[in-house]
C-alpha cells in the first residue's frame, strides 16, 4: 500500500499517539521495514501511567475484600470478582479512551491489521501487521502460547517465581516471537539463553552499557532500534544494521520523520541503562495504590 505522504505528516502530527509508537510500530510495519511491531496497552499510550493507576484505584474496594477474606472458599469466590472488575475497568476506562480509539483508527488509515489479545485483564497486546502471511504466523505462535499456558511446558519448579510469563521459557515459542518482530537471531538467543539461567535480561542488558561506559565507550546507538527491545551486546552489529535498515526506510520516505526517529536511538539506550530503576520504582507505584 503507498501511504500519501500528506496522511504521513498528519499522522507525524496526532497528539494522541506517542512519539516512539508512531515511529517505531506503525510506520516501520506501514512502510515496510518490518512485518510485526508489538504495543502494550495501556503503557504505549499516552498518559498509560495515569490510566493504569486509575483502573488499579478503581478496583481497590474489590482488592481490600479479597485480600481481608480468610475462608478460603469465599476469598477465591472475591478473587474472581476483583479480577472481573479489573477487566471491565480496563475496558472502560482504557479502551474507551479516545487515545486507544486513536490508535486503531489510525491503524486503518495506514492499511494495517491491528489484532488486540488480553494478556491480563488490565493488559491487552495489540499487533500491527502487514500481510495475510504475517497474520497466519501470529496466530500459530498465539495456538503456541495457549498450550504452554495450559501447561504442556512449565518453568522450572525452582523458578517459577521468577517470570510471569512461563511460554518464555520455551526457546522454540522465542525464537518464533523473536522472528515476528524481526528482531536479530543473535538477540534472541542471548534472551533465551538469560531465560535459562533465570538472569534479569533488563539487569544484563543494563549492566553491559554500565560496563561498556567504564572502558570509555559508548553503546551504539542504532543497536537500540526499539524501546523495549535488547540487544545480545551495546554494540551488536546485527542490531545496528537493523536499527539503520529502520532509520534508512523511515528518512527516504519522509525525512523529518527519519531525523526524529535518529534522536530516539539515544533515548532508547538511555532507558536500557535505567530499566531496573524504573521497573522497580513502577511497581512499588501500582503496589502503593492496593495498601
């Protein structure tokens, strides 16, 4: 599909989709540079904070009773209503939102398939992708991920605690997602290997620029092509190639584009290096919020 470039400067110029969203998700997938791109809902929309802390705050009277209840059978009975009360709080207050509407009308207005799956009742993914061939891959990894969900592959007993999401123990599972996203082979197996040896892969990750910065070296910024994404190594050449493969597309289609695109490489890698700070002082905040 060729996108007009004046949709592609008013969709530069939409104050209800984040910066790095447009950029990273829908214009490398709407362009071509990738196939898949992967958002978090509500954390990839604008003021995601607000909307998760004012679903969690809604919910609160239904948490207190769950968590003060000590028969046993009554308290899983206020557990499935404070879960139920989650979900229909998230799909009140964040998917009526006008910034998820947003999202998905813009999805269409650049000729993409936005396919959205609950990850937890206060957590939905949403995948934009291109092509009949693209879909049918994500819906064989989801067919994946319901199996091992079900338990046909579980965590190590002494890990289980570890992860919230026990398919990322499967390395077959992540190579699959891996590859959907179009995320380099070298990337992937340095996820599953971290997986493996119940190793923190923001920790890691972090650790390395903290490292590389003591030697007097900086990390490459285009091998932090992604907000969220990894690489094996600050200064993964598989990753740089990809981040400027992304670059590339971005600024001969639409040049301001690509120079805003350039900037966010260093804000990502500056989130690498921070990542176990913020992830922690996030969930202190939602845990805050149910005291």
């Amino acid at each position: 599909m060729s996108i007009p470039i004046p949709v592609l400067k008013e969709f530069l110029d939409e104050p209800l989709v984040v910066e790095r969203v447009k950029l990273e998700a829908f214009l490398t997938v709407a362009l071509g540079a990738r196939n898949c791109a992967l958002l978090i809902v509500p954390a990839d929309l604008p003021g995601g904070e607000k909307l998760a802390i004012e679903t969690e705050e809604s919910c609160r009277d239904a948490y207190l009773s769950a968590v003060r209840e000590t028969d046993p059978q009554r308290k899983m009975e206020l557990v499935r209503i404070f879960t139920e009360a989650r979900r229909e709080a998230f799909a009140r207050i964040a998917l009526d939102s006008p910034e998820y509407l947003a999202l998905t009308r813009w999805a269409r207005m650049l000729g993409l398939r936005a396919v959205a799956n609950e990850r937890l009742p206060t957590t939905w993914e949403v995948y934009l992708l291109n092509g009949w061939r693209t879909r049918w891959r994500l819906n064989r990894l989801m067919e994946t991920r319901v199996h091992l969900l079900r338990g046909e592959k579980k965590p190590p007993p002494d890990r289980v605690n570890l992860i919230l999401f026990p398919e990322e123990f499967s390395p077959e599972y992540t190579r699959r997602f891996g590859e959907l996203l179009g995320y380099p082979r070298c990337c992937i197996e340095r996820f599953i290997q971290d997986r493996a040896g119940a190793t923190s892969v923001e920790e890691r990750a972090a650790d390395q620029i903290k490292r590389l910065k003591r030697e007097g070296k900086d990390p490459e910024p285009y091998s932090y092509p992604l907000t969220d994404f990894f690489p094996c190594y600050p200064t993964c050449p598989e990753a740089k190639k990809w981040g400027e493969s992304m670059h590339r597309t971005l600024a001969q289609v639409l040049p301001e584009a690509g120079e805003h695109y350039r900037k966010l490489l260093y804000t990502n890698s500056l989130l690498v290096e921070q990542y176990p700070e913020v992830i922690r002082m996030h969930r202190e905040k939602l845990q805050s919020l149910r005291l």
